[in-house]
C-alpha cells in the first residue's frame, strides 16, 4: 500500500527521530510498531498521515493516498459537543449536513457498540467509552487505512482487553489496513499480522515479526504455543534494538 | 441540597441584612446627623423621593457601560481572532494593547474630553478598559485548543475558516466568558471614572455626575443612593454573566461541573 524508503526526522530542536526508516506496509495487514518511547514510532505513523514531513527520505504511495483514519493516545474528543457532532465532525468537514450524516453516524455508534449514546457528552462517558467514540469517528469515514497511536495505552486492563477484542473484530468486518502504535509486546503480537520493532536515537526498523495465526483471534490464541513464541521472538528482538541504542 | 442551599443562600442574606441593622442602629444611638453618616432608612427614602432623578441618570450610566462592553466585544474578539491567524499581526499591535490597558484610565479622561464631547469620551474610556480582558482572554482561548485536534482538522483538510468555527471559537468560549465578566466589571468602573472628569467639567448626567452633584450640595443622603445603585449595577452585571457562562458551558465545561450534574 505505502513504502517509506529512507526517511529521516530532524526536529527544529536538532533531535534526531527518525534515522533511515525503511517500512513497507502491506494492503489489509495490520502492522504494529512496537518500540521503547521516544523511538519515532508516533513520528512515523505522524507522517504516513500527513501531518509531519520527512526531513529526508520518501513515502510512496502505490496506488495514491487513500481515505485515513486516525486515532491517538487520547480520546481527543470535542467536549463542547455531544457524541453524535463528534462523530459526525469528519463528514461535516467535507461539507455532509446532519441529516445526510446521520445513518453513517449510527452505523459508526454501533460498530463500536455505543448505540443509544449519541446524545450523550464526552464527560459523561468512561475512558473506554470515550475511546469508543474515537475510534467510531476515524471509521465514520470508512477509511482504507486505520492509523492508531497508542490508542488504548492510557485505559485499565480489562477495558484494554475488551477493546483489543473489539478492534480485531472490527478489521476483520471492514477489511481497512491498520497501523496500530504500542510499546507493549503482548498486545502487539495479539493483534498483528505483523509486528515492525523499532530501536530508538536514531529511529528506525530493527526487526521484523510475523504472527501466521489468521483471524478471528480470541482469547484461546492468548494460551497459544504460536502466541508465545511470538511474543518471546519480539520481545527478544525489541531488547536487542534497545540494547543497541 | 435544601441545607445548603439555605447555607448559599439565606446565610448572606442574613449577615448583609445584620450589618444594615448595626449600621442603622449606630447612627440612631450615636445621633449621627444625615450630612455626616445617613442611615440606611433614610438612603432607602432617598432613593424612592429622587427616583426620578436618579433612574434617569441609571440608565444613562448602565446604556454607557453596554455600550462600550458591547464595542469591546466586538473589537476584542475580532482582534483576537486577527492575533490567531498571523504572529506578525501579534507581534505589531499587542504592544498597543497593553499599553492602552497599562495607562491608567483617569489619566486619559480629560485628554479624551478635550477631543470628544463628554458622552462619546465617556464611552471611549469603558470600552478601553473592558477592551483588554476580552482581547487577551480571547487570544488565550483561541491559542489553547487540544493540538491533537487540530492534527484531526489538518488530517481531514479543513479550512481555516472551520478550524476556527468548529474548533477554535467554541475551545475559547469558556476564556471569552471568563473575560467578559471581567470586562462587565471594568466597563461599569471606566464609565464612572469617566463621567467623573467629565462631570468635574460640568456635563453628562450619569450616577457618577449625581454623585459630585450631590457632594457639592452637601446632599450625603443622595450620594450614598446613587453609590448604592451603582453597587447594585456591578452585581447585577456580575450576576448577569455568571449565569450566562453556566448556561453555555453547564453540560460540558469543568468550570460549571459542581453545578451542572
């Protein structure tokens, strides 16, 4: 789907992220970038999404740049407007009214399980919840590619657990590429088709995992030899690319 | 929620009407004379005798503090909004800003009446000093909405133009709000100040000119009324803008939460 050849990130602050990053993405893959923080792994997912130029280096797009999505760290939701204007802000931006909106915005709600929510304010929902939201705004838009940054690090175990479920579910109906953020191993490994481990000063790719086991995924994959062995091979990986640093 | 409600409510009512009391009682033990200290009987008497009076230059006074908190809404916003969109604009005019809000307002009185006529100049002085809050809260406000917002702005290729009434305006809504209570306040006080140079140059007819008045008549009574509606424009301004903000900012704003839900 996209290449990154060569990509350097120079900040204006002279640190160096980003340090000869090589990554291809895959169409319909879901690719992890797991790496120790400070590694440039948001930098790159920054860039895949526009939002960041490279210094060096180039990303190209095979078949031009499609529809994203984008979820980050935090909810990042409008608190002054109720669930439904949050979701519908993708569609509004490219000029659909409220009414013309409104049935995406509920098959969005009810893709993350959030029906009857629409309503309801940022303020009054929990931090799953409230990522819940996110995540239906990035998807109200259909997109080809689902970019997510470390979307569930800040939210408790069993919500993670829950939404980890939820987000394989969801890529297995919608059939998007993602590309998911995460310094855990464990939740990297569960959700990936394949896992791209980064070391860090300069960033860049320092290994790369496959994970065969097809989708659906659940809870029975966790208890898995495959899942085992994986998360040893990228855990031994992601210390040899921090040893490195 | 009854008791404290009776705590929020009831228990400065009660201590504002003891001290009245106290006020009241020391000035009829004491024999104090009215042109010396008036009791609070005599300032509610005077106040129903010189209404008509009084009412007249009320609204002189409270049409001049709207107006000018209206004109440095206007003005601090439009600003505020011309401060977002280019640094360099920022960078030129905010000196000004802070200079026009640095240089106390009674010293620019009597230059402003030598080149206005005393209502326009009274005017002019409430809305500088109500300018400022607004224009600096409001660049406050436009400058601080959630990054990671306006990444999904830029990501979704808004214009600036939604960015701003989508994102910006309603992100500085609570920082306008807090500025515009601010502002209410000064413009009340700009405008008394005002008409006080003013009405030392015998014109205008707003409380603060009844109150010199009455000084040179040595009519105490009279002034203490007139100080007591101009008390009582501050609170009701004050008043007016509190409710205001929680009515906007109730269902989703920090600031309103305790009360909201």
């Amino acid at each position: 789907m996209l290449s990154l050849r060569g990509v350097d990130k120079v900040f204006a602050s002279g640190a160096q992220a980003l340090g000869g990053l090589d990554l291809d993405v895959r169409e319909g893959e879901f690719l992890s970038l797991l790496g120790p923080s400070g590694c440039g792994k948001s930098t790159a997912l920054r860039m895949i999404a526009g939002l960041s130029q490279p210094t060096r280096g180039a990303i190209e797009w095979r078949a031009g740049q499609p529809e994203i999505g984008f979820v980050f760290q935090d909810a990042v939701l409008m608190p002054w407007a109720s669930v439904f204007d949050n979701v519908w802000l993708p569609l509004r931006l490219t000029g659909a009214s409220r009414a013309q909106s409104s049935a995406k915005i509920e098959a969005a709600l009810e893709l993350v399980g959030l029906q009857g929510f629409a309503k309801a304010y940022p303020r009054e929902l929990s931090g799953g919840m409230k990522m819940r939201v996110s995540i239906a705004r990035a998807l109200v838009l259909r997109p080809a590619l689902l970019l997510m940054d470390e979307p569930f690090a800040a939210l408790d175990e069993i919500t993670r657990l829950k939404l980890n479920n939820d987000l394989l579910r969801l890529k297995q109906e919608l059939g998007a590429t993602v590309i998911f953020v995460t310094h855990s191993v464990f939740e990297s490994v569960y959700l990936s088709s394949r896992v791209a481990v980064f070391s860090a000063r300069p960033g860049r790719v320092a290994a790369e995992i496959e994970v065969a086991a097809p989708l659906p995924r659940d809870d029975e994959f966790r208890l898995s030899r495959l899942y085992a062995q994986a998360c040893k091979q990228a855990s031994d990986a992601l210390h040899a690319a921090m040893g490195e640093a | 929620m009854r008791r404290s409600d009776l705590a929020d409510y009831a228990l400065p009512l009660a201590v504002f009407l003891a001290m009245l009391g106290l006020w009241e009682a020391l000035v009829r033990i004491n024999d104090i004379p009215p042109y010396v200290l008036p009791a609070p009987s005599l300032i509610g008497a005077t106040l129903v005798k010189d209404w008509d009076t009084l009412s007249g230059s009320l609204l002189v006074t409270l049409r001049i503090t709207f107006e000018a908190l209206i004109a440095a809404t206007i003005g601090g916003v439009a600003l505020a909004i011309l401060f977002a969109r280019s640094r360099w604009i920022e960078r030129s005019f905010f000196p000004f800003a802070v200079v026009l809000q640095v240089t106390p307002i009674v010293a620019i009185a009597p230059l402003l009446l030598v080149y206005l006529d005393a209502n326009t100049a009274v005017l002019v002085c409430a809305f500088l000093v109500a300018f400022f809050p607004i224009l600096s809260n409001m660049a406050l406000g436009l400058a601080s909405a959630d990054h990671n917002l306006i990444d999904l702005f830029e990501l979704y290729k808004a214009s600036r133009w939604k960015q701003l009434i989508l994102l910006r305006l309603p992100a500085a809504l609570p920082y306008f709000l807090g500025g515009l209570r601010i502002a209410g306040g000064l413009a009340l006080i700009g405008a008394i100040v005002a008409e006080i140079a003013a009405g030392s140059a015998g014109q205008g007819a707003g409380l603060a000119f009844r109150i010199v008045e009455a000084g040179f008549r040595l009519n105490i009574p009279r002034m203490f009324a007139a100080l007591a509606l101009i008390s009582a424009s501050g609170i009701l301004i004050y008043l007016i803008f509190t409710l205001l903000s929680f009515l906007l900012l109730s269902r989703w704003h920090d600031s309103a939460r305790e009360r909201g839900l």
